[in-house]
C-alpha cells in the first residue's frame, strides 16, 4: 500500500501552485514552495495566496517533500536547476501553449515528435516524472466541493514508472480527485492543451473510455 503524503514541494507561485499549496493544506498536507523570489521576498506574496505554505529556495525544495510539483511556465523551465531534483518524485503539470516561447533543448525535442512531458523527462534525467494535475485549471483544482462531488473527477496519472505513479496517485486522491494511471508518459499527451481531456471534467470512468 502507498505511503500518504504528508509533504510536497511546489516549484512555482502563480495562480496554479498557490492553488495546489491552498488545497494540499486543506487536506493537512505540509507544503514547502520555491520560486525565482527568494523565500523572504516570496513569504509576503505567500501570505495573501498560500498563508500556511513554506517559503524555500529551489535548491532545498526536494529535501523534505515526498512530490516535487513542477509548475512554472514552461518558458520559464531554464531557471529550474535539474541536478536539485535529482531522485525526486516530479509531477510536470505544466502545459505547453503555442504562442509561448520555450527554451531551444525543449523546441527540439518538440520537433522530433515528443510530447512536452517527454520532453521535460529527458532534461531532467535524474528526476522520475509523472504527468499529472496539468488538465483542470486553477479554480477547478481549489473548487470547495471537489471532495464532495458524486462521482468525483478523474485524474490523468501518465509515467514511465509504476512506482513513481502510484506515489502521485496517492496525493491526488488525498486532494479529492480519482487518479487514472497510464503507465506510459507519452499518453500523457491527452491532457495537453487541444487533448480530449484538457478542462474537461470527467469522472475516472469517462477517461478510461477515452483511453
């Protein structure tokens, strides 16, 4: 059986990873967010979107969190120092938008035909990554009633590594979402931008038809 997640780590504090900082208290999860501020410029924003998370810098980010959640803008992706998340769980919920510059590495593997979550594995080689919480917005991942809904929704969980999939799909079920786990990264695809799947509530057995 898969360990609860009692700490998770947000790089990221936009909208979408102060949401994810928001939820993941509510559900007595420790948070621990780093981002491009440092962590005494960082707390002040964090006191008004995330009161309860933990200011860190990037390099301690993985230190005590079970998950890494990656959630800067992918334009943003070369100020993310990959040797800092070495051996750490790391969710990509990023998406890829077209008219978003990216960096050259991520273009090109774009090109050869990978999808931007492949893309992002390769570059951050010594991290085991999982697609995941890229497919609902902001305010869909802090909606009050997603505990309580009936049927809840599901969750794509896309990775190479079961064991690294099974971690995430544990944290998302603690969020109060399904969690539907395809043991491939590339079918991670679906939940891009322009994917069947993307800002589309669906139960977990609605995604399973998908796939």
């Amino acid at each position: 059986m898969t360990e609860p997640i009692t700490v998770i780590g947000v790089l990221g504090a936009g909208r979408a990873g102060t949401a994810l900082a928001r939820v993941a208290d509510s559900c007595g999860i420790e948070v621990d967010i780093a981002a491009t501020r440092t962590p005494v410029q960082l707390k002040y924003h964090l006191a008004q979107y995330a009161p309860r998370a933990r200011a860190v810098n990037a390099e301690e980010i993985g230190e005590r969190a079970q998950i890494v959640v990656l959630m800067v803008p992918q334009e943003d992706l070369d100020d993310v120092d990959a040797p800092t998340l070495a051996g750490t769980v790391l969710v990509d919920a990023t998406n890829r938008w077209q008219q978003e510059p990216v960096p050259r590495w991520l273009q090109a593997h774009l090109d050869e035909g990978m999808s931007s979550s492949e893309a992002i594995a390769t570059h951050f080689s010594t991290a085991r990554v999982v697609k995941a919480l890229n497919h609902l917005s902001h305010w869909d991942l802090d909606a009050p009633d997603r505990a309580t809904a009936s049927p809840r929704r599901g969750l794509l969980v896309a990775s190479d590594d079961d064991a690294a999939a099974a971690l995430v799909s544990s944290l998302i079920t603690q969020l109060g979402y399904d969690p539907v786990h395809v043991p491939r990264l590339h079918k991670g695809r679906i939940a891009e931008p322009g994917g069947p799947l993307f800002n589309r509530p669906m139960t977990a057995a609605q995604i399973r038809e998908v796939l």
